[in-house]
C-alpha cells in the first residue's frame, strides 16, 4: 500500500489513493498502521476515493478503527494531495464526506503548491437530538453534566460530526488525558462525542484542546475549532469569525451569517511518502 503521511496543523494522517472504495479490512489496516510505536504513525488512516457526487471523496478511519463522519484536518490534507499529485488543475473543488455531505473547498496556491485551504463546513447543527445528545432544544448550551466527580458545562454542535464545547479557565493546561475519555463516553452522547476544552482570551481568539472520539488528544481537530468558533458566538463570547489557537497552531474560523455556514482556513502539509 503506497501512503502519503500528511498532516493539519500536527492532528496527523495517512493518506492512500488509487482504491475504487474503501477495502473491507480498511478498520484492522488502520489500527496497525495509525500504531505509533509499532506501526507508521498517525491520528487516522484517511482513503481518497471516486465520487458520483463531487470531485472526490474521503472517507476516514481513526486510528481505533472506527470511521469518523469528517474532519476538517483530513480535508485539506485531501486537497492538497489531489492538486499538488496533478489529479486536479483546479483550485475550487468538491469534496465529498459521510457526515456532511458534499463540501466547496478553494484551494491557495504558490508555485504550483497549495499552501493553505479554505474549506465550506457547512451549517452548523444545533439541534440536540441531531447532533447527537439526549436533549431536546436547540441549540443545548449550558447543558450540567459531571465527569471524575466534577461538574462542566457544555455547549452541543454538530459539523457533520459530533462536538460537545467546554469552557475552562486555562485550556491549554487543563487535564485533557483526565477528563477528556470520560465524557467521551459519556450516556448523554448515544453516539459518543468529540470533547472540546476552550478558553476565550479576545473577541477574535479562543485557545481550544481537543479530545478526538476514536483517536485521543491530538494536536489540532477542524471540525471542533468550527464547532468552538459556533459556541462561542452562541454564548456571546466572540464575534463571528475568530482565530482557534490549537496545540498545533491556528486557524481562521468565519460563521457567515448570510448562508449559516462555517468557513475554516488553514495550512496542509506533506511529511514523507511511503509504502507498507
């Protein structure tokens, strides 16, 4: 199997092409590889496929084996790879995900290699149910709930894939590993749920640490800076487009309030090539 390892900001990949769909042992494939001592190395195993609806399509196993909805790591990963293989010449192109559909993505290129991604999320989704969580109402914010004996409050946003957005006093230092497998498993997420810790500092900037459903902390997550960006707004925190500071860096986060969809900005880029 040819690979590309790849990465979003640290929050890591490998990325195949060429497969007419996704292989049936593509979980087992992921938990051997994605190992990071015995394996290659990385937060999911991620296959660039045919679609009958977008340019391409992307499906993503995480490194547990199970198949996450989207990522918004993984997709301008996906982007970059197909413009800078030669697989597209253009720089507006369509993406197809299991959990949100078809998405626009532009593509910013400097000397025929694209240097940073923007990324239509889509509009949020609010509803409690939909997300999914056990609440009715939309959206649930300021929802109590406990973990290790100790009480949050969480705000429930959809990007496709489920979020559950926790403000703490110091995001980038909080116990991530204590706190974060708790709830996501927690009974309220029947679905379980990606745990975002965040912290607002301005108007324009939230720092963020993500527990990633199926792979762990990792150094940045798209989806959940979208979803972060979301409850922010919706708590009154920030204004509708903001810098999401993650461990591994930032990105550009815009709520558009004409067409309800999330914009996400950020670099992609290669580490190495490989075959297993």
């Amino acid at each position: 199997m040819e690979f590309t390892k790849m990465h979003g900001l640290g929050n890591d990949f490998l990325i195949v092409y060429g497969e007419q769909e996704l292989p049936t042992n593509a979980a087992e494939l992921a938990i051997k590889y994605c190992d990071r001592y015995f394996g290659v190395g990385g937060d999911g195993l991620v296959y660039i496929l045919p679609s009958e609806q977008a340019d391409f399509k992307m499906r993503i196993i995480n490194s547990d084996g199970s198949e996450a909805e989207q990522c918004g790591n993984a997709i301008r990963c996906v982007a970059k790879y197909v413009y800078d293989h030669g697989y597209t010449q253009e720089q507006n192109i369509t993406i197809e995900t299991i959990g949100a559909g078809v998405q626009p993505v532009s593509l910013y290129v400097e000397q025929n290699k694209v240097t940073k991604v923007r990324v239509d999320m889509g509009e949020p989704i609010l509803d409690g149910l939909q997300v999914p969580t056990i609440f009715e109402g939309s959206p649930v914010m300021n929802q109590p709930i406990e973990a290790g004996g100790e009480p949050f409050l969480f705000t429930a946003v959809s990007m496709g894939n489920p979020h559950s957005v926790i403000y703490v006093e110091d995001a980038p230092t909080f116990e991530l590993a204590t706190f974060g497998p708790l709830l996501e498993v927690h009974p309220y997420f029947p679905r379980k749920i990606n745990v975002e810790f965040a912290s607002v500092t301005s108007r324009d900037r939230v720092e963020m640490r993500v527990w990633e459903r199926g792979a762990g902390p990792t150094l940045a997550c798209g989806t959940g800076a979208c979803a972060t960006l979301v409850s922010s707004v919706l708590n009154g925190y920030t204004d509708r487009a903001a810098w999401i500071g993650l461990k591994g860096g930032d990105l550009y986060i815009e709520w558009n309030e004409e067409d309800n969809h999330v914009y996400m900005t950020g670099p992609a880029e290669v580490v190495y090539t490989g075959i297993i």
